[in-house]
C-alpha cells in the first residue's frame, strides 16, 4: 500500500491516510482539501483545557476546527492543567485571567490524571472552573478522560479518578444549561486499548494517545458538539485528517 492507502477506523468509521498514524505528513495539494464547514455562531471560539493527555489531542483539534473556521485555542498543559488536586492552587493562580484573555464562546475541559481529591473537593473544583467560565461570557463542556493503564504513580488514586466523572456530572446537571457533560467512553471503551484496527491507538505509556486514537477523539468530540450547537457542521475528516499533525513529536510509544 501506498502513503495515500487509508485505513478504516473502528467506532468512528473514520477514514485517514496511514501517514496520519506513522508520524509522517503528506499535506495535499492547494485546492484538493474538501471546503471548510460553516462556523457557528454559538461556537465562536473554542479553548481547550487539560492536561498533557489533552495537550496531544490539541493538534488534530486545532486542525479540525481550523477546517470548519472556528478559531481553537489550547491552555492543556504537561504535568498540570487539573483544576482540582495537586499544581491546582498553582493552576489557579492565572487561569481565570488566562480564560477571560481567551475569549472563549466555549471551553472544553478534559477531566485529567491529576483530578485527585474527595467527591466534594472535585465537584468545588468544578463549581469554581463553570463559574469562572460563564462569567468569562462562555458554555463549559466537560469530556471525561481516556482510560489509563495505571502505574505505581497514578495507582494510589484510581478512586479519585473514577469518580471525578460523576462529581462533573453533579456540576453540570446543576448548571441550568451552562455546562455539559460528554462521556468519551464511546470512544475508547472502558478500559485501556492500545490497538484498534492492527494501529496504535494509545501511547505504550499507558496514559497518551496515538495520531489514530487522537484523530477519533476528534471526529466524536466535534460530532458530538454539532449535537450541542446545531448551526455548527463538522469538517469533512479529508480536510483536516492529513495536514501534518501527525508528525508533532508529542506522539511517542505509538
């Protein structure tokens, strides 16, 4: 098979070329790109919160959206990004101006590996990061995590992970419309995978994604969000799945 031989991907039926799983980049040629989507008016800038687990999901992301003309911007960050438990109070320390500075019509926050602390000093957490959004003039979405494989680190903390989902749902069916929560459980099951369709499709580290599983995120996350804002059409995949994400070096164990 050759560079431009495309692959089927399982959930999303999603169709890429195997340079989008390989680490290498084929961009087509100008004018070969299906059109981009329309924008929506209710999605008029989308920011993307997390941790490094979101961080490698930001460049198919920023890709798409590019694609359907929505500006995207990523604040994930290694080591961090978590709005409760460890790095938090640092987190918090210029987050709400870093949001506010965004401004977002939505923010997209991934529930990360370091989200530890009681039900009641998650859904807090969440509380305050919803409050800090709306009054940044923005909807938030919630996005459950990605099964890990837990290691010695994250071992400890399982429970709390488990169950930051549910304290996000709490949050948001409270939020008289102004968050949601999108389980991302269709996506990648409910437990860690590393191979779908003979590719890697998360990182070896047990924790990260590959480009394959990175670009099925996206696929669900922006048909999922079409859901949410009807006036908002996802991007043909063919025009944002080969522009040269694939390459970014956050791609490692794959």
């Amino acid at each position: 098979m050759t560079k431009t031989s495309s692959l089927a991907l399982g959930l999303c039926g999603l169709l890429l070329l195997t340079t989008a799983c390989s680490g290498q980049s084929t961009d087509a040629p100008a004018g070969s790109r299906p059109a981009a989507a329309a924008a929506s008016p209710g999605m008029s800038k989308v920011l993307l919160l997390g941790d490094s687990v979101a961080a490698g999901e930001a460049p198919p992301l920023g890709a798409a959206f590019a694609a359907a003309d929505v500006p995207f911007q990523s604040l994930a960050a290694d080591g961090g990004g978590n709005v409760v438990g460890p790095f938090s109070d640092e987190q918090w320390k210029t987050l709400p101006k870093e949001i506010t500075a965004a401004k977002p019509s939505l923010v997209v926050y991934q529930i990360t590996t370091y989200d530890w602390g009681s039900r009641d000093e998650q859904e807090s957490a969440y509380r305050r990061l919803l409050s800090t959004v709306t009054r940044a003039g923005a909807e938030l979405v919630f996005v459950t995590m990605p099964p890990i494989k837990p290691d010695d680190f994250y071992k400890p903390h399982k429970s709390d992970l488990d169950r930051a989902p549910a304290a996000a749902r709490t949050v948001a069916e409270g939020s008289s419309g102004k968050a949601h929560l999108l389980d991302a459980g269709e996506v990648w099951g409910d437990s860690y995978q590393q191979h779908r369709n003979g590719k890697a499709d998360r990182s070896s580290d047990g924790v990260h994604t590959c480009p394959q599983g990175a670009a099925r995120f996206t696929k669900w996350l922006l048909d999922a969000l079409a859901k949410r804002f009807p006036g908002f059409t996802p991007p043909d995949p063919q025009a944002w799945a080969n522009t040269g994400w694939s390459a970014d070096k956050r791609f490692k164990g794959c």
